[in-house]
C-alpha cells in the first residue's frame, strides 16, 4: 500500500473540498499538481475548488457552528483528544508526506506532527480553562462578570513551510473555544491538507459531530480572496509574507474583521566575546539550515562581537561543510530542497545583489546538480545595513555581522522591518537581562542560549513590527478565537444607575 492510500489519498482527487456530507465532487475546477521538490516530478493531482463550492463550504461551516457553540468545552476537548489520538497512530505516515510534499527532512515532518500533536493535548487542558472574571458592581445587590462566547467559523490560511502544524495552532484551540474553521492550504502543499482533512473527517464521523473542519484548495484569487472579504468570516488567521499580510489585514480591517497575522522574519543571534560556542554553532546551524531556511524563524543574521568574529566564522564554516543534502526522507539527509524552482531563483537573485553590495561570500552560494530543487547553504560577511540583508530571503543564506558592544549589537538587531524570534548567546548575566529588558530586542520572541527557531507550544508565537503582531498556540492566545461579553445581573429589586445618575423616579406610573 502507497503512502498516499495509508492516509486515504487517492491518486487524483475529485475535488478538494468539503461540504455537509464529505468530499465535494468537482469537475469544473482546474487541475492543481503537487510536486516532490527533492524530483520536480508529480506526486498526485487535486481538483481546485470552484467559487460555488466556496459558498457550500462557508454555509456547512456556518451551519455547523451554530450547533457546535452550544456543545460543552469540555465535550469539544474531546473531540480534540480523539483527534490527537489519530495523530499519534498516524504520524510516521503523515510526517512522511510533510517530508515527500514540502522537502523538509524526515525528522523534521515527524517533528510538526508532534507539534500537532502537542497542541492538541494543550487544547484538551485548555477546554476546562476558558475562564472569565468577576468584579465588584458599584451598585448593591448587583453581580457583574465577564464570559466567553465563540466567535465563529474561522478563516485559516496557511504556507507551504509548515502544512500541518500551523493549522492545528488555530484548528485545535479555535475548535475548544466553540468555532468552526475554514481551511485554505499552500497550493504547495494540497496533499497534507487533505491528509489532515481525512483524519478530522473520520473522527467527526466516528464522534456525531457537525463538521466543524472544513478544507478549501483553491487559487487565492479564486477562493482566498473570497474567504478573507466574507463577512461569514469573522476571523482570518494568516501565515504568509508581509505584503500579502498587509494586504489581507486592509481587507479584512474594512469590514471590521478580526486578523491573526504571522509575517515575515528576519530573525539574529548576538553571540558574545564569552558565548559558549558548543552551545551556539549547533543552534546557528539547525536555525539557518533547518527546513533549508524556510521557516519563519529560521536564523537569517548572527551578530557577531568582533574579537570573536574569525574564531565563529571559521567553526560554521566547518559545520557547514559537514551538513549532507539531499532526499529529505533519507535518514542521514540534514537539508532536503528548497520547496519550487521559485524559491531557487530568489535563491540566485539574492546572491547577485549581494555581489552588488561587495558581500564576501564565505561557504556555499551553488545550485547543486541533478534533479530536484537542492541549494547549498551559504555563509557572507554583511553589513546589516545593506538593503538585502533588511529583506527576508526564504533560503539557506545567513549573514554574519559584527559588532562592538552590546548596545551595538542590540541597535544593529532591532534596526530590520520585522520582529519575530531573536537570541543571544552570552554567559553574562548583565547583557542577558539586557537583551531581555524593554530596552532589548524588539521580536516577540526572545531567548538566551537557544536558537531562534524551535519555539515550544506552551508560549504564544507570534512577533512584532511587520511581522504582524499575531499570536497562536499557548499563553492566552485562545482569546483571539472568542468574544468578550460583560454581564450585569441586577437581584437588588431597584433600578439603580452606574456613576450614581438619577434619572427621576418612575417607579409608578402617574
């Protein structure tokens, strides 16, 4: 049995979306095909989605809210344990399509599948803890109180660098706080999509709930667009590049909608004079080639103190020299290929500018031969001022930058755009807690002595500037998929007005 059976993929797909029955049969939309980035040949074909089968889509999620809301939270964590549950019985399968579809290596593909895994779990707890608030009335004999409601079905719109996981961030929390979701997966990456959406599928059956999970495949012009201006759609959760972010978050403002928005980064790890670099070059190396540097939080810039800069230099360049590349499901493989011939060209025309800049180019910088979309990881002495350097590259390409002191150091790493992860590397106290202090970095993510990227799902993830300013998974970022509502119960038997107003007395008619 082919890997893709095992997860309930037929070869091609009659339509990629789901109505209140199942699958949806589509012939009019145009053929969608997902390609192996480590061949460039095809794995299977999928039907896109229509704009009619957008609207049976949004009315069955619609539908199914209005049911779902009134199920208990911690009935729906349940739903969401089961869901869990499949996952675990599933993973080396799904992780492996994660690895066959996108290109990022084996342990990788497992690695987000446990992190879906791991939200879910932190979904079940978080069912029991959707906790409000009580305070005082100024007024005798009054209760006053806060609640959550559900907000709705919620739009997810995710990219092709993390095809499961960032969906369970939204899916799985927005699902215990009472909403439906709309899926709109990467066109990169269709076939996780309808992996995923097989498992939701049988575990809703198998349970008698609505169909709370709804999957749309489809160009963004087609349905994306559709979904982000829908007032049906009160939330927009959107992974992706800054510019489509902006534009989206403009859309969805107009009509007063509610956006999750996690951008660009352009994430930097100080390393100290005294940093310990057994600790430092691993977490550099995993940061900036892992996922071949197309994560969000992959390491773009490592500033560099500049008495140590030849000593850090010359340690990545021999860790890099030791990375293998090559069929990501190959268990010694470290790097698998970047994700479309796209991503290689915008590979090649950043090195040109940094050419242009007088960048010294210190490993890497080739296409690697063969098939396939295979890159070599690169190292460059940089400025950080050079216009490149300020923009995200999603590839292999990280730039070393020195600088003098920690207030150098801490100016250089927060003068780029964005603001997602940072790190500093240092065994100095005084400088750790000045990275971290409001005079420190600027990311919404900021560690000491681990690497940028990696985040854990206990925290909310998410950053500032053009990053966004979104936040999913831990902390209390289930807030963004609910609506606050303020009660006040009067059992006094009078009518008293807030701030002591009197309104004059009409307590009988005259």
């Amino acid at each position: 049995m082919s890997l893709l059976d095992k997860l309930g993929i037929k070869e091609i797909n009659s339509g990629a979306c789901t109505g209140p029955d199942g699958w949806l049969s589509t012939e009019g939309g145009k053929i969608l095909e997902s390609v192996n980035p480590a061949t460039g040949k095809v794995i299977a074909t999928v039907h896109q989605c229509s704009e009619d089968d957008y609207e049976t889509v949004i009315k069955t999620s619609t539908e199914a809210f209005k049911e779902w809301r009134m199920v208990p939270a911690p009935v729906r964590g349940q739903l969401v344990r089961k869901i869990a549950d499949r996952l675990r019985d599933q993973k080396d399968y799904l992780g492996s399509l994660v690895s066959l579809e996108m290109g990022k290596i084996k342990q990788e593909g497992d690695g987000e599948v446990q992190e879906m895994i791991d939200i879910a779990d932190f979904a079940v707890g978080l069912s029991r803890q959707l906790y409000g608030l009580s305070m005082h009335s100024e007024r005798p004999m009054h209760r006053m109180y806060e609640q959550w409601h559900p907000l709705g079905p919620v739009g997810v719109i995710t990219a092709f660098n993390f095809p499961v996981a960032v969906w369970s961030w939204n899916a799985l929390i927005a699902a215990v706080c009472g909403d439906s979701t709309i899926w709109k997966p990467s066109s990169s990456t269709p076939l996780c999509g309808i992996a995923v959406q097989n498992i939701c599928n049988d575990v809703l059956a198998d349970s008698g709930h609505p169909p709370i999970f709804g999957l749309i495949i489809g160009s963004g012009r087609t349905v994306g667009d559709r979904m982000v201006r829908d007032s049906r759609v009160p939330l927009i959760s959107f992974t992706g590049s800054t510019p489509m972010g902006k534009s989206i978050g403009g859309i969805v403002g107009e009509r007063l909608g509610s956006t999750i928005l996690e951008l660009g980064g352009n994430n930097a790890i100080i390393v100290d004079e005294d940093a310990d670099l057994s600790l430092a070059i691993p977490a550099i190396l995993f940061g900036a080639v892992g996922t071949a540097g197309q994560r969000c939080t992959s390491t773009r810039r490592v500033l560099i103190q500049k008495n140590a800069f030849d000593k850090v230099a010359d340690a990545l360049k021999s860790a890099y020299g030791q990375v293998s590349i090559g069929d990501p499901l190959e268990e010694d493989t470290l790097m698998g290929p970047l994700v479309n011939q796209g991503a290689v060209d915008d590979y090649l025309a950043a090195l040109d500018r940094i050419r242009e800049h007088g960048g010294e180019i210190l490993f890497g910088s080739n296409v690697k031969e063969g098939s396939g979309y295979f890159v070599e990881p690169t190292i460059v002495k940089a400025e950080n001022s050079w216009e490149i350097v300020q923009e995200e590259t999603f590839a292999p390409i990280l730039y070393l930058i020195e600088y003098d002191d920690i207030e150098d150091a801490i100016e250089k790493h927060n003068a780029v755009p964005q603001g997602l992860s940072s790190s500093m590397f240092t065994n100095n106290i005084i400088s750790a807690e000045t990275f971290l202090s409001p005079a420190g970095s600027d990311c919404g993510i900021a560690n000491i002595n681990i690497g940028t990227s990696g985040a854990e799902i206990g925290g909310a993830f998410g950053g500032e500037k053009e990053t966004g300013g979104g936040r999913e998974s831990g902390s209390d970022a289930w807030k963004a998929y609910m609506r606050r509502q303020t009660n006040t119960i009067n059992w006094s038997g009078r009518m008293e007005l807030a701030q002591g107003i009197s309104f004059g007395d009409f307590s009988e008619s005259k």
